[in-house]
C-alpha cells in the first residue's frame, strides 16, 4: 500500500475519532449525535444540523471538520483510486508478461499443484535448470511461486484451457502433484489427450488410486506416504547406505548421479552384451538397470544382458562418465 494511501486513512480516522469530542463540548451533543454529525460532514451528505442551529464554537468546529476530514477522505478516495487501478494494470501486464514468457518454453515441465509437494518438485527442479509452469487454484499459491520466480498460472488444472495456457502441446512432462485423487487422475487423462507424447508423473494419496492413475495414462505415480515410510525403516535399518543414495538422487551438486536412458537405432551399444561393453575401459558408467520400460527395469542386469534399441538403462556415474555413456546409447 502506497504512503500516500496510508496518510490520507490514517487522518480520516483521525478525524472520526476527534470529530465527535468538539460537538459534545461545542454544541452538547450526545456521543451518538456526535459521530453522526461527524460522519455526514465528512461526507458531505447535506443533512442539516443536529441538534441545531448550532452556535459559533460549533460551526467553527464543523468548518474544521470539512477542511480537514472532508479533504482526507477525498485525498484518500482518489488515491485509493489510483492505487486499485494501479494494481489492476500492474496485474494485466504481469499477466501478459508471464503468458508471452510460457510461449517461448519448449520441452518444459508442468507441475499442476503448489502446496508442499509441488514447492519441493519445483524447487529440485529448478536446482536442475528445467523450465517449469506453475498451474494451481489458489491465489496466495500462485502468489508465492511468482515472488520465488516461477512462471504461475491461476487456473484449474482439470480443465484443458489451462493447461494448453501452460504450453501442455511443447511440455515434454506433467507432475501432477494435487491434493485431490480425482482431480489427479482427471489431469492424468487431460494431458495425454492434449499430448499423447507427455510424459505424466501423477502423486497418489489413497491406496487403490494408483491403478487407476496409470488406466487414466500416468507414467509413473508416487505414493508420498509409502515413500515416507520406506525411507524411515531404510533411515533405520541400514544408515550408511541410505545416506549415500541421497548423495546421489538429490538435488545437491555431488560427485555421482543416476541418469536413466534410450538405446537409440544404429548406436554403438546396440548388439552387444554388457561383457562385451567393457565399460570400464570404455567409460566408467556402471549400469544398474535394464528394462523394456522405465516400470519394468532389471537391476544389476548379468554381464550377458545384449542391448537393444528402444531399451531403457540407468545408469551411475560421474557426469564425464555418464556424457560417456550417453554416446554408446546414441542419446
């Protein structure tokens, strides 16, 4: 709120409040009477006196009344005038600004939701350099992630409007991360329909949703309590490992990561076993996991494991080791 709006509130209230004492004094007016004639002068209502005809005290008082209470309370109209218009084109542009900013993404993330779920995946996300679209309902949510510096959208993300707002047709995934099961499955089915090449990564809350979210076309879901709870027993049962696994998974600059790739046509990995690789001579990456999609991946797949294309491997590395790695796969 501007100073000049604070100023011209706080001498109007200013005025209410020692208008009253001046009529009880200057024309004996109960309280009642008082703040009456205090408000229709400041007003400039036009009804007559009360209690009147008053005598010089009185109209003197009242002349002071309209000098400054009147002037406040027209000083302060006209500048919250100018503030709420201010807002509103403020708003218009910021609008503008926002949506011509979603126009030029490509390949970006949506993540439908911003409670404490949403804030933590745009946060690692943002830690990662991906451009995301903020989509939630909640005004003071939307608040938020703009004052962090996301592009936001107000909107529900149930609706395909929003999301073709938030630029689903070039986002390469969706996370849907709302509050609500239904609401996640319905995102789910809207962002396949609009881009049947998205991919979808859907929160689940209740226990016989997560079925449903990958009939509805989610790639993955996660179950935030089942993850929860496996990372307490994990936490407790073995530390060590536990902890060097958050090395590698999390959001933190660190010495290894987790990457997860596509044997492209023609690459030089394609045909050949694992054995045969010899990644450590060949690169350094270790490959953790094989599979014919990224729901159904073997872990510690055998050194006769022959590579083909359009097989997903994951694989742990260095980032020299996994730019390596990345060029046997034809990525």
């Amino acid at each position: 709120m501007p100073t000049s709006l604070k100023a011209g509130i706080v001498v109007t209230l200013v005025t209410l409040a020692v208008g009253p004492v001046g009529y009880v004094l200057f024309a004996d007016l109960g309280f009642v009477d008082a703040v009456y004639q205090t408000a229709i002068t400041i007003t400039t209502v036009g009804f007559s006196e009360v209690g009147g005809p008053y005598g010089t005290g009185a109209r003197l008082w009242t002349l002071g009344i309209v000098v400054f209470g009147t002037g406040a309370a027209l000083y302060t109209a006209y500048a919250g005038l100018e503030y709420g218009v201010e807002r509103l084109v403020e708003g218009r542009r910021q609008r503008r600004r926002m949506l011509h900013m979603i126009e030029q993404m490509d390949r970006h993330v949506v993540l439908c939701g911003f409670g404490r779920v949403g804030l933590t995946a745009w946060e690692t996300l943002r830690n990662a350099g991906a451009d995301v679209v903020v989509i939630d309902i909640d005004p003071e949510r939307v608040g938020e992630a703009i004052e962090r510096g996301a592009a936001a959208i107000l909107g529900d993300a149930t609706e395909d409007e929003v999301l073709r707002r938030a630029g689903i047709s070039r986002a390469r995934t969706v996370i849907s991360a709302v509050a609500s099961d239904s609401d996640n499955l319905v995102i789910a089915l809207s962002a396949k329909s609009l881009n049947p090449e998205v991919r979808v990564v859907a929160r689940a809350i209740g226990e016989d949703i997560e079925k449903k979210l990958y009939l509805a076309g989610a790639d993955r879901v996660v179950a935030p309590q089942s993850l929860g709870g496996q990372r307490l027993a994990a936490l407790a049962l073995k530390p060590d490992v536990t902890e060097f696994v958050d090395l590698v998974i999390s959001g933190r600059t660190v010495e290894f990561g987790v990457e997860s790739f596509v044997v492209a046509e023609g690459a030089p990995i394609e045909g050949k076993t694992l054995s045969e690789l010899d990644l450590r001579r060949t690169g350094g990456a270790l490959v953790v996991g094989v599979g014919e999609d990224p729901t159904r991946v073997q872990l510690n797949p055998p050194a006769d494991t022959r590579f083909r294309a359009g097989q997903v491997v994951i694989a742990l590395g260095t980032t020299e080791q996994l730019d390596a790695f990345r060029r046997l796969v034809g990525a």
